[in-house]
C-alpha cells in the first residue's frame, strides 16, 4: 500500500491583500506629486487667466496675460537666448558625455574612474556657478591669469555678451557631461559583445563599430537621454541667477529667469504664471517630437 504524497498546506491569501500592499507602498509617491507637482501645476494654470499680486486676492483677466506675452519683446528675446543656450549646452554635452561613455566602455571599466567622471555632478549648480565665477573673473580669475601669461588677452567671459551664454552652457556641461556619461554607458552596457566579436571577424575597425553597431543600438536610451537634458537645459536659473544675473543686459536672462523676476521681482504672479504655462506647452511639444523622431519607444535589438 502506498501513501499518496502531501504538500503542505498553501496559506490562502487574503483578497484584495496585494492591492492594499501596493497602495501602501504607492501613497507617500503619489502624496508627493498630488502636492507638489499636480496641484502647483493645476494652480499655475488657473494663476495665469488672473492678475495676482500676493498681496490680494487674485482677479480673473482671461487672456489678457497671454495677449501680453505675445506682445511682450523681453519674453520673445529671453526665449531667444534660451534656445540658443541649450543649443550650445546640448550639443557639446551630447558629444562630450557619447565620447565618455564609448572610451570608458571599450577601454576600462574602472568603478574608480566613473567615479571621477561623476564627481563634479555632486556639486549643486550654485556652487559650481560661484567656482566658475572666480575662476573667470577678468581681473583675478586663474583663467584670465593663464591667458595673460600666455600673452592673449584678457577675456570677460561672463561680462561680454558674445561670451557669456556659451560661458554658461559650458559651465553647466562640465557639471552633467559625467551624469550624462554615466547613463549612455548603461545604454552600451545592455549591447550584447557577440555583436562586435562578430563585426571584428568581418574585419569592421573601431569607427565603423561604433556607425554601424554602437548608434543604431543606443539610439532609445541615447533618445531618452536627449529628451532629459532638453527639458533641464530649459529649466536652466540658478547658474545664472549667481554669476551674470541676466546680463549684461539682457544677454543671459534666459526665460526662467525673466519668469522668476516677473514673480518675485514685480509680483506680477499672473502674468508668471502665462509664461511658465507657454513653457510647459513649448516642453510639452519638444519632448513628443523627439520621442517621434527619434522612436525612443522601439529598440533594434531582437
């Protein structure tokens, strides 16, 4: 006679037990973007139909302050130098942080080195602004004093107009160029080495590779990368709210700083507000564009 073989008792889950887990562990997330990112944003959108000037209750004007910002030549100017900003910060950025990642990958994969790469991305954008500041200052700065001893002239990197927005652009690339890196290597890390063993006995050299191989490959992460440093390049305030302060003239007041001397400058919160709206349409934009053009969401690897 044989004993037919027991399992042990499986404990019956409760119902609904996974969905209230899930919810607890998804409520302190969603309370964090309910209150600070989807109510101020629902806000800045009501905010912008009003004239409100913190002082008094907010009184509704429609489009006026849209029609304003149409009108507005300083808003038309500081989305001018904006987009001339993060032309220059992200094509160098691009480059720089595509040329990182491929050199770390192919040559070392030393933590050590990475680490280095990374580092000035741990510094904020405020003390890297006031670091750079010294450091080109026309007078003192150990830039300037290297060109002097060099004999070429002394250069007003963040006092000349046709300096100081590609001055700042590249301020801000050394600070992301190692973050940057850091997230195109990933994307190389997920490329399989069959495929290059295999391009190697077809005799394709290193630049061919990297055409041929390593771009197509990269292209979604390099795509989502792209739509990342678009949004941040355009969000870009404290690094010129520390070193040029929209000057000179108005040669570096890019539209988050013009937006922040509306609010907190002239207390003009409603008209703000239209701008930081136009802001968001225009990322809004952008950023399905790229995904599009790019086809972020598709990968070539089978």
């Amino acid at each position: 006679m044989t004993m037919a073989s027991s399992s042990p008792p499986t404990r019956p889950s409760a119902p609904g037990g996974d969905g209230r887990l899930a919810a607890v562990f998804l409520a302190p997330a969603l309370l964090g973007f309910v209150v600070f990112l989807l109510w101020p944003t629902l806000r800045g959108v009501w905010l912008s139909f009003t004239r409100f000037n913190l002082l008094t209750p907010a009184e509704w004007v429609g489009l006026d302050n849209y029609v304003r910002m149409v009108h507005d030549p300083v808003f038309w100017d500081s989305l001018r130098v904006t987009v001339g900003y993060v032309l220059v910060n992200i094509g160098v950025q691009t480059v720089s942080a595509l040329a990182i990642a491929v050199l770390v990958q192919r040559l070392t994969r030393s933590a050590l080195l990475r680490g280095i790469v990374l580092m000035p991305y741990l510094m904020s954008n405020v003390v890297a602004g006031i670091v750079w500041l010294w450091i080109l200052d026309t007078q003192l700065g150990i830039g300037n004093q290297i060109l002097a001893g060099l004999g070429l002239d002394r250069i007003a990197f963040l006092a000349d107009e046709t300096w100081a927005v590609p001055t700042l652009a590249l301020i801000n690339v050394w600070r992301h160029v190692g973050y940057t890196a850091l997230l195109l290597f990933a994307g190389l890390q997920a490329i399989p080495d069959t495929v290059y063993e295999a391009a190697r006995v077809d005799g394709a050299g290193e630049g061919r590779m990297f055409w041929r191989i390593t771009l197509p490959l990269l292209r979604p992460v390099l795509a989502v990368v792209l739509i990342m440093t678009v949004i941040g390049s355009f969000q870009v305030f404290d690094t010129v709210a520390v070193t040029t302060f929209g000057g000179p003239g108005n040669a570096t007041n890019v539209l988050q700083y013009y937006i922040y001397g509306a609010a907190f400058g002239r207390f003009q919160f409603g008209y703000a507000s239209a701008m930081s709206v136009a802001l968001l349409v225009v990322l809004s934009a952008i950023t399905v564009l790229q995904y599009r053009l790019t086809r972020a969401g598709r990968s070539d690897l089978g």
